[in-house]
C-alpha cells in the first residue's frame, strides 16, 4: 500500500483550514502556511496542486524551520512560486524571464523535487 502526503492538520497556521481528507487547503485570506504530512530529505518526488483561488497563493517547498506565518520562501527556509509566475527563494525575490506566466483558477501545477 503506497504512502502518500496530506496536508497536516496539527502544522499549520490557525488560518488555515483543511477538508476533503486533508487534500484540499483554504487560507482564510493573507500568507500562511500548512505543511504536508511527510518530509523528505533525498529521493525524487511528485505531487499536483489544483488551483481554485489564486489569490494569496505561493505553493512550495521549506525545511520545518519555515514560519507558517507567511508563505514559502518568505525567509531563509524555503522557497515559493507566486501566483504571477514569481519566486521567492531564501527571502529573496526572483522572477523567471517571463511577463505573464503564472498559475489561474483552474490550473494544475505539477512539481517534481529532486532531493538527490
């Protein structure tokens, strides 16, 4: 039986609340954090975001270090890919080259992490 992530009810911030399993994820309107169920370390990983409302939306990656009082790679523990396309990485701002690539309502972000 395989193994799979959820987001953590028990590491979050309060305004965040979770349903469908702990699939699904809903900020109560600014820049919080929920971390998944499993933290890794090495190996090759996948996982999908569906997008339903990008608003205050920066899915990414962060060591337990991260506050969950703002979004991925708001410090020096992460990073975050902004809704416009963005990043955040260690506290800083980045942009990828581009105008106008980012995610909208609808839109399903696939991630593949490479630990190794």
């Amino acid at each position: 039986m395989p193994t799979y992530a959820t987001w953590n009810p028990s590491d979050k911030h309060a305004d965040i609340t979770l349903s469908g399993g702990n699939l699904t994820a809903e900020n109560a309107g600014s820049w919080k954090s929920v971390r998944a169920t499993l933290g890794q370390t090495t190996g090759k990983y996948y996982f999908e975001i569906t997008i339903t409302d990008n608003t205050f939306l920066t899915p990414g990656l962060a060591t337990s270090a991260a506050a969950l009082n703002n979004y991925p790679g708001s410090d020096a523990y992460g990073l975050g890919y902004f809704y416009d396309g963005s990043f955040f990485v260690g506290a800083t701002f980045t942009t990828n080259g581009k105008t106008g690539i980012g995610v909208v309502n609808g839109d399903i972000l696939h991630v593949a992490v490479d630990f190794d």
